[in-house]
C-alpha cells in the first residue's frame, strides 16, 4: 500500500527512516545548525544563496526521499495527471512547433516555499499533522525551502501539485500545452495565452508566489522561445551561447590529454547530440579540425 494511502504519523515515519522516535525528532530541532551555506552564480547574472546540509541530516534527507517522498509523489500524479517535467529536453519537446509559446518564471521558488506550505501539503498527502510538521522542520532552513537539499524539489512539486493540476486541467480544456520545471513554467498552443497566463498568476499570488517579470519570454515558430536550456520552433536546438562554449570544450579537449578536459567535452558533446544531431555534427568537425596533425 501507498504512503498517502496508509496515513504517515511520527512513528511510522521513523519506521520508514529506520531511526527512533527520539532521534528523528531530535534531528529536526537542530537541522538549522546543521546547513552550510553559500552564494553560486546564476547561469545568467547574479547569485543565489545555497543551503546545503551536512552530516546525517543529509543522509535522513536523502532516506525521506527515496522511501517516503517519492512514493507521495508517484501517488498523487497517478491520480491526477502530471506537468511535471524531470529532463530540461523533454520539457522543452512539449512546446516544439506550437504557433505560440510564453515562458514563465517562479520568482525566488525556494526561499518563497514556506513552513506552512510544506506542512499543508504533507498533510493533503497523508501525513499527521505532527509529522507534517516533524518533516517541515527537518527539511526546511529556519522555515524556508532551502535550494541545495535532497528533498527541495520534490517538497516543491508536492506544494505545487495542486496549483499544476488545476492549470493543466484548464489548460487541456483550451487546447493548451502546460509544463512546470522545478520554477520554469512553460504555456504553448495556437489559442490566445493571455487568459491561461492571468490564471497562472492569479493562483500563484493566492499561494503567496509571484512571477518574475524580467524573465519572461513570448514567441512562437518564427520567434523561437529558450526554454529550460532549449530553444523552441520548429526544431529544437541548443541556445548559440550553449553552442559556442561546447565548441570550445571540445577544441581544447581534441588538443589535450586532460581526462577532466575530456570528460568535460564529452558531457557538453552528448547534451548538444540529445537537442539537436545536426549541431552536434557540426561539434564533430570543430574536433576533428582542432586536432594534432
């Protein structure tokens, strides 16, 4: 039987965990001291600050989600359909050739997904209202979703699930393309995208989020849209900026001996082969160009 379906208390969730009682509860009242925190760079200006947990925090983290969180998940999309993408390529393929596309981004996804959040969706999901609040404080950093542990995401979607199913409901009665990517939310269709637009931002304020304006993007066929790393249109490619670092990659490897060099090129080399064949042939050339003759 299913997590959600069974009902999950303080007991059981230990049992799940394969720690006591004492332990588990004692994890979660020091898990906010139990975060290494750190500023990344973000992929296209500005940084953003990561909590990543140490020590057996981590590893409790980890053991939610493999047995527990997982399963909750599974469960809830079997019963009402997912937009949930795990693979930025797939995600993208959604939206290929569609007459219109609008790009969506969750502004601040993870520090705005807060305890009540979490603890709300825990218990639509089966859990009691004292493990609910057990799991928010053993996952969350000082009641805020931290970006940079294992059980994040999914702690997302779960928040997410019913915002996801009640677009993509609407969205199939429109002839609407709908699909979510960690906070990349993504519309494509030939109908006017205004309306469903207005009811995605409309239904994110009422959970407490917000749509980051500046990162919004509009197109179609002939204005090819980037989504998730891929641009859109009548085929799909990788973005020129993608393109351009992986032929680097791949000359400086053709030159070199250095395993990380070359274990570096290989990895940009298969995403460009996954999005499009034809630029990665011409990836191939660029190599074999660069050579030592």
């Amino acid at each position: 039987m299913n997590a959600s379906a069974q009902g999950i208390t303080v007991s059981s969730l230990a049992a799940r965990l394969q720690i006591s009682v004492e332990r588990l509860r004692s994890a979660a009242e020091t898990a906010d001291e139990q975060y290494t925190r750190y500023q990344r760079a973000k992929a296209h200006g500005g940084r953003r600050l990561i909590s990543e947990p140490r020590g057996e925090l981590k590893r409790l983290q980890k053991t939610l989600l493999r047995r527990v969180l997982q399963g909750v998940l599974k469960e809830r999309r079997s019963r009402r359909g997912d937009s949930v993408m795990k693979d930025a390529l797939v995600n993208a393929s959604h939206h290929r050739a569609q007459q219109k596309v609008v790009a969506l981004d969750l502004a601040d996804a993870f520090p705005s997904t807060k305890a009540r959040h979490v603890v709300r969706a825990l218990e639509q999901s089966g859990f009691s209202q004292r493990a609910a609040h057990l799991v928010s404080k053993l996952c969350l950093d000082h009641g805020r979703l931290p970006q940079g542990a294992p059980t994040s995401n999914a702690l997302l979607d779960l928040v997410l699930s019913e915002f996801d199913h009640d677009v993509r409901r609407e969205c199939k009665r429109r002839g609407i393309a709908y699909t979510r990517y960690v906070d990349n939310l993504t519309l494509s269709g030939a109908d006017i995208l205004a309306g469903i637009e207005r009811l995605v931002e409309r239904k994110l304020r009422q959970l407490g989020y917000r749509l980051n304006s500046e990162k919004r993007s509009a197109g179609g066929i002939d204005t090819p849209v980037e989504i998730t790393g891929v641009v859109t249109g009548t085929t799909l490619k990788v973005p020129a900026r993608t393109y351009d670092k992986a032929r680097d990659s791949v000359r400086r490897a053709a030159q070199s001996q250095d395993p990380k060099l070359r274990a570096s090129a290989r990895g940009s080399f298969q995403w460009v082969e996954r999005v499009n064949p034809r630029q990665a042939a011409a990836l191939r050339r660029a190599a074999r160009d660069s050579a030592p003759r």
